[in-house]
C-alpha cells in the first residue's frame, strides 16, 4: 500500500454529527489520504456514536484520548500520523470539493514552508449581528483574505495569523519543535486560543517559513451560540490569557510585563463597566477591551498548569521537547 500523501486530523470533544458532516465531504476526495479523528475525551454517548461514524468511513482511523485539550489531541495525531504533512480540520468545518487538490497544489508551491493556513469562510446559524465589532471577525475563526505570501507580507492583512481549522503542517519539523504548546488551545470549558500562532512562531524561529494560501478552503459552521454579548466578552477574556502565555512561554519578559502594565491600567479604566449585564450589547467596544485586559492580567501572574509528558512525570509549560513517533505495533 502507498504511503499516504497526507494525514487529516479531525480533533472532535462530544460532537459526533459535526465529525460526520466533516468526513461526509472528506470521503470523495479521500484518495491518498490518511484520515485521523482524535477523539478528545468525549462523554459516553457521543463516544459511542463517534466510533459508528468513523467505522462507516472506509479508512478513517479513530483515536481517543482519556484527558480533554485541543492542542494536546493535536499532538496526539501529529504523534500517529504517517504522512510527511498533517492537515488539521476543525470537527465543525467542512471542506470544499477541491480541498484536497488544492492543499496539495498549496504544498508542492512551498517547499520552504513548514506551515500553510487556509481559507476559513463562515457558515452562519444567524445573521452577525450589527453590534459585532469589525475587527473581531476573526475571533469566530473565519479568515477571508486572498492570495499566497508568508504572514506579515504586505499584501496580506496585518493581523492575518494561522487558523487550525483550515492548517496544514510539515510533520517532522512539529515533532521536532515539540508540537503544540498545551498550555495553549481550547481545554474543557476554557476558550483559550493561539496554539497554532505560537507554533507558528517556533517554527519561523527554527528558520522554517510560515505561509497563507487562500486556495485551500473549508467552510466553518458558526452557532448563534457564539454571537452574544457574554460569548464574545468570554472569548475576549481568555484569548487575553492565550497572549500572556503566549509570551510567556516565548520567555518575552520585559514585554510581557510592559503590557501587563498597560493593561492593567484599561482593567482600571473601565472597571465600572463589568457592572453592565453580560446580555447586552451596550458599550461592547469598551467592554471587550475590560475583558481582554483582565484575561492577560490572569494570564501573565497566574502559574502556568502543569502538563504532562509521555513518561508520564508533570513539568511546567512543556517548550521545544521533540514529540516522539509511537513504536510500531
């Protein structure tokens, strides 16, 4: 049997209907595909429908994991992957017709390149409603921009980063930088972010290029769950703790603490404004500020959890420790 040209890794938590609409349209375009569904630590029932789905996909392999955390089923897959690149799919984002094609045409442009995000186009429960900030689109996970350039080029938006929904990732180059950072990403209830940045960012320090492709495409579900007043200042908060461990564990001191003092004097500002009800949309602008300002308050003096490595012995925040391939059998 031929090597897989590339290894798609669905990371899922308790829903098996949106892993199902995800390999629904993986299944034609599924030739030279390796397909991985991380099961991140599912309760019961959808544990169980979870296996049903992935045993009618012909192919498909199923991995569970015991403890829940995004970047840690990332790592899970990156671990069991057997292509020479790993394309991570959000469970509720589904590919276009052409994605495959277009991932592969989007690696063989890059050979320099350790990391390629995708085109994430949204898919709306409900309308965005009007009070939405403008320039927090993108903490919905969409990412609209077209073209091919490395992040930071010019002619991409400046605050254009990586997006794991639509990712796609040179598999040795992650093992050897230590994956995923599993203080980062979301855990359980928390809506922590920016794993795939900080991964991003390791890689580019290793001397590996980090590119956008617009030609990739995945089509990411967003539930009018998400579009509230205490959804978004909820996720304000904690991409607030995301950037402070972020730099923290990029060991950036002096900026950590330079901001810290920045923010602390926006907590202290619009202090007031936490009194306001977290169903409604007045002053959001100022509000969101208040929000990501005490989450990088909380990110930057509270210690970082221990994470666990695979002998088992817990560590503070895990930095650059290679990821071992399992043994075979």
């Amino acid at each position: 049997m031929d090597s897989p040209a590339l290894s798609v890794c669905i990371c899922t938590h308790d829903r098996p209907g949106a892993v199902a609409r995800c390999l629904a349209a993986l299944m034609p375009q599924a030739a030279g595909l390796e397909i991985l569904v991380i099961d991140s630590a599912s309760a019961a029932p959808a544990q169980r429908a979870l296996r049903h789905v992935v045993a009618v996909c012909p192919g498909a392999r199923l991995i569970r994991l015991d403890r829940p955390g995004l970047s840690r089923a990332r790592n899970a897959a990156a671990a069991a992957a057997t292509a020479p690149w790993i394309a991570y799919l959000d469970d509720d984002a589904t590919p276009a017709p052409d994605w495959a094609m277009q991932a592969r045409t989007a690696i063989a442009d890059a050979p320099d390149a350790a990391m390629i995000g995708g085109r994430v186009l949204p898919v709306w429960e409900v309308p965005l409603p009007r009070w939405w900030p403008p320039r927090l689109r993108g903490v919905l996970s969409i990412v609209e921009a077209e073209g091919t350039a490395p992040y930071g080029a010019p002619d991409l938006p400046p605050d254009l980063g990586p997006c794991g929904a639509n990712l796609l990732v040179r598999a040795a180059p992650l093992r050897a930088v230590g994956g995923f950072a599993e203080v980062l990403g979301r855990d359980g209830a928390t809506l922590l972010s920016d794993e795939e940045t900080e991964a991003a960012f390791r890689l580019g320090a290793a001397g590996l290029a980090v590119r956008y492709d617009s030609r990739p495409v995945v089509h990411h579900d967003i539930a009018a769950a998400r579009l509230t007043p205490a959804w978004l200042l909820r996720r304000m908060h904690w991409q607030g703790v995301s950037a402070a461990r972020s730099r923290r564990l990029g060991a950036e001191r002096p900026a950590l603490w330079q901001e810290a003092a920045r923010r602390a004097s926006v907590a202290a500002l619009f202090a007031p404004l936490g009194l306001v009800p977290g169903s409604l949309p007045v002053l959001i602008g100022a509000r969101w500020r208040l929000a990501y300002a005490a989450g990088f308050l909380r990110g930057a003096l509270a210690p970082l959890p221990a994470t666990r490595s695979a002998d088992g012995s817990e560590s503070a925040a895990r930095r650059a420790r290679p990821l071992a391939r399992p043994a075979a059998g």
